[in-house]
C-alpha cells in the first residue's frame, strides 16, 4: 500500500510569517467590523460579486479583443506590452474612481484637508507613462533581438 505523501511545511521562519501575517489579517479585520459590521461585509461581498460577475467577463472580452485586433501581427510579442500598462491603468482607475470622476471631492476635501482636483490629470500621464514606457521596453528588446539574430548569421 502506497503511503501519502507528507504535506510539504516551509522553514520554522516561513511559519511564523504566515502565522504573524494571518495576526495581522484577523487584527485587521476586527477593527475594520468594530463599527458597521453589516455594510462593511455587504460592501465586501458586492465587491465580490461584481468582480467575478461583472469585472472579469470584461477582462476576458477585451483580451479576447486585443487578441483579434493584433492577428495580423505576432501578437504574441505585443500582448504583453499591452496587458501590463492595461491592467494596470484600469485597476488604478478601478481604486481612484470616485476621485478621478470628481464625484467625492467635496467629502475627500473635508475628510483629508487636501486638495481632490488634478485625479483625472494624475491618472492620464501615469496611464501615457505606463504605456510609453512599456512602448520604450519593446523597441529596446526589439532592437537586441534584431541584433542578436544579425550577429547569429
């Protein structure tokens, strides 16, 4: 008879980290339920519930998009350049959303004491960073792999 195999345990330092990180987590928890426990948790599950319902359909059919609208090309080498900067424009849309819209700007003011104008600029020229940057990263390995294949023949 086969003997199960031993469920892997990481190092006495890898245990105490989760062990310390989960305190953490739990700690977090009870002060974020300490005031209005029920929409707090009815916050988090719509939170949920819109993610998985609503949020990743989109990310798959605009993948799926970008997948088509780059067929001519070797998409392959491009998506990557895409995705990262989109993903990450879209969920620091996602997080700043109510800023970035100007709807809460009043209540951040009056909570905060700073100033909500400029979002929007902010969230555009991080979002032209982002893909110029990612522009600039494929044109150098581009031009390395050009090289290198040069060099090969």
């Amino acid at each position: 008879m086969r003997r199960p195999k031993p469920i892997p345990v990481g190092s006495p330092l890898q245990i105490l980290l989760l062990a310390c990180s989960f305190a953490l987590a739990g700690y977090a928890g009870v002060r974020l339920l300490e005031g209005d426990w029920f929409e707090v948790t009815l916050w988090f599950v719509g939170a949920a519930v819109v993610h998985d319902l609503v949020l990743v359909p989109l990310y798959g059919a605009a993948d799926r998009a970008l997948l088509r609208g780059f067929e001519a090309v070797d998409s392959r080498r491009w998506m990557p350049y895409v995705r990262v900067p989109a993903a990450l424009s879209l969920l620091l849309l996602l997080v700043w959303f109510p800023l970035i819209t100007g709807r809460v700007a009043d209540r951040y003011a009056s909570g905060t004491g700073l100033n909500a104008d400029g979002f929007a600029a902010r969230w555009l020229l991080i979002t032209a960073v982002l893909f110029g940057g990612s522009a600039v990263v494929f044109v150098v390995r581009r031009r390395r792999e050009a090289k290198r294949a040069a060099g090969a023949h």
